[in-house]
C-alpha cells in the first residue's frame, strides 16, 4: 500500500466526496418531501392521482436506476430537445427513484397507526389539515425510523452509478485513478473509506434514534 500516493491524491477525493455529498443530500431530501406527499394521496385514496402514483412507484422500483440515469442524460434531450446538466440529471434520477422508496416507507407507516388515534383527533375538532400535520406525519415518520434510513444509506450508496454520465463522483475518479496509475489497492482503500464516512455516522444515528423512539 503506498500511503504517500494516497495523501497525494486526497484532495482529488475530498472534490469526489463533496460531489457525492451534494448530489445525496438534495437527491434525499426531494425524495423525502415527493415521497410523502405520493404517501398522503395514498394513505387518503384521492382519485386519479392514486392510479398515477401507483403507475409512477412500479416503473420506478422495477427499473435500474443505471437506466434511469442514461435515459434522462442521453434519450431525453434527443426526445425533447431539452439537454440537462449531469450533476441535475444526477439528482433528479435519484430523486426519482428514492421518492418511490419513500412514498413506500411512509404509506406503510400511515397505514399502522391506529384508527382510534385519528377519530380522538377529528371527535377534538382538528381539522384535516391539523390532523395530517400534528399527528399523521408525526407517527408516521417515528414509526418509520428504521426503513427510513435504510433508504437513506440505500440511496446513498445508489450514487456510484452516476458515473455513466460523467459526473466526478467517487467511482469516477476512482476508476480514473485506477486506468491512470495503476493504483488499484489504494484507489479501492480511498473509495471504501469515503463511503464510510458518509454511511457509518447516519447509520449509527437512526440506530441510536430507532432506540430512543421505541423507549419514548
């Protein structure tokens, strides 16, 4: 292992990381607020839109999102004419994948909170919007701790196939390193202990988090 090639080459990782970063973060989040509000259309059977939501998760969960990705970067712009950057094709790939996952974790945890918790609300005169935002999603995030940061790290480490489009993300450059230097323990070593430090502390968190809730 040849350290000295790994401290020369960290600010090229450190560049990859931040890239990886910025593209789960706002990836994450978009799910997130997608997802729930897929979750809401579903947990309360609005028409129509619960037919698209459902049309949307089945493509979404039974395609890669490798294919994802190719299509909007590639067979988009020559469809529509409308050519995307590669960091926003990123996100909204992710994002349109992780939505599904959310929208998922969430409807299931609607689903499970119990009846009589909702009619003590409504018979207290909560109105629907009071009803969704005070005790609905309250429940329904805590009880969907543990799928949640599973997602969370799922997609997350789904970020290493943005490579396909050229983004300098860490499979990238790791890749580069490896058919540039022929470095490949020490290009896999910086790899393995980038993802690490994203994952282990968000997986040490909901695990601390899903512990506390259920004492709570």
């Amino acid at each position: 292992m040849d350290f000295n090639f790994i401290l020369n080459n960290v600010n090229v990782y450190f560049k990859a990381f931040l890239l990886t970063l910025e593209i789960s973060f706002f990836g994450i989040l978009f799910s997130i607020i997608i997802g729930l509000l897929l979750a809401i259309i579903l947990y309360y059977k609005i028409p129509i839109l619960k037919t698209i939501t459902k049309i949307y998760i089945e493509i979404s969960r039974n395609t890669p999102l490798l294919i994802q990705l190719v299509f909007l970067y590639y067979g988009f712009p020559k469809m529509f004419d409308i050519k995307l950057e590669a960091e926003t094709t990123a996100i909204i790939g992710l994002t349109f994948l992780g939505a599904s996952y959310m929208c998922e974790t969430f409807r299931s945890s609607l689903e499970s909170i119990a009846k009589i918790q909702v009619e003590s609300a409504l018979s207290l005169g909560f109105s629907q919007f009071q009803l969704i935002r005070y005790i609905v999603v309250p429940l329904a995030f805590s009880i969907s701790i543990p799928s949640f940061g599973a997602n969370i790290i799922f997609l997350i480490k789904e970020t290493s196939v943005v490579t396909v489009i050229a983004l300098a993300d860490l499979m990238y450059t790791t890749s580069n390193i490896i058919g540039n230097y022929y470095k490949t323990n020490e290009a896999l070593f910086m790899l393995v202990s980038a993802y690490l430090i994203i994952l282990l502390p968000i997986s040490i968190f909901f695990s601390y988090l899903e512990k506390r809730l259920r004492y709570v």
